[in-house]
C-alpha cells in the first residue's frame, strides 16, 4: 500500500470531497523519507539562491527506497508534491531525485536531467538492482 489513509480522509474521498492540502498531509505521514527528501532539496534551493538541487546518496534501507519510489512512480502523489512545494520533481535510477525552481532556465536543464545521455550517464552497477 502506498499511502496510510485515514478512515475519514478515505469516507471524504468516497463521497467525492478531497482536500488537496489533506492529501498532501497524508502523503507527509505516510512517506516520511520521500517528504524529508524532496524538502530538504526544496530548502538547498532557498539557501542556495539556485534553480536546481538533487539528491545522489541512496536510501539507507528498501524501506526509504520504497517510499521514494512511491512519492515519484505516483502522478497524484507527485503532482500534489510539486503543487505543494511550488517545484518540478525529476527523477533517475532508484533515488535521484531533483528538484528545478521555477524560472526561465528550468526548462532546458529539466530536459538535460531526464534526457535519454543524463540517464545513461547516471548509470553504476551498483544500481542495477536497486
């Protein structure tokens, strides 16, 4: 399961009535290490003054990994983030994640990160399996 969802986030959800601002809470509780991640990246932007940040240090256990694969492999679950976080999110292997400020030159180094050469580049063998 990807998301702990509460009994009344989850009869909201039935009826038709979701929050935005209680699903993103939700996603928080339910994959700590992907949120901690994804705004620690987001406050390396802030501090930085720069338009990008990522991550290169794998999760310390299939756990963490999981969770951040859910957070980035799930629109609804990343969109929510970017929304959240006023961000594009990308992502390679099992757990680099980037972060990209909005702004003039986010387009052309987002295409530079997710471009079929970054990919190939970012490749090790001990990442095969991860």
């Amino acid at each position: 399961m990807s998301l702990d969802v509460s009994p009344a986030l989850l009869e909201k959800a039935e009826r038709g009535e979701v929050d935005e601002r209680e699903f993103v809470d939700c996603v928080r509780t339910s994959l700590p290490y992907a949120w901690d991640m994804i705004s620690s990246l987001v406050a390396q932007l802030k501090v930085d003054g720069t338009d990008f940040a990522d991550n290169e240090v794998p999760p310390p256990s299939e756990q963490e990994r999981g969770q951040l694969l859910r957070a980035m492999a799930s629109d609804a679950i990343r969109g929510a983030l970017q929304r959240h976080f006023g961000v594009q999110l990308a992502f390679q292997n099992c757990h680099r994640v980037a972060v990209f400020a909005p702004g003039p030159d986010t387009a052309d180094r987002l295409a530079r990160f997710t471009s079929v050469r970054a990919q190939l580049l970012n490749q090790s063998p001990e990442l095969r399996d991860c």
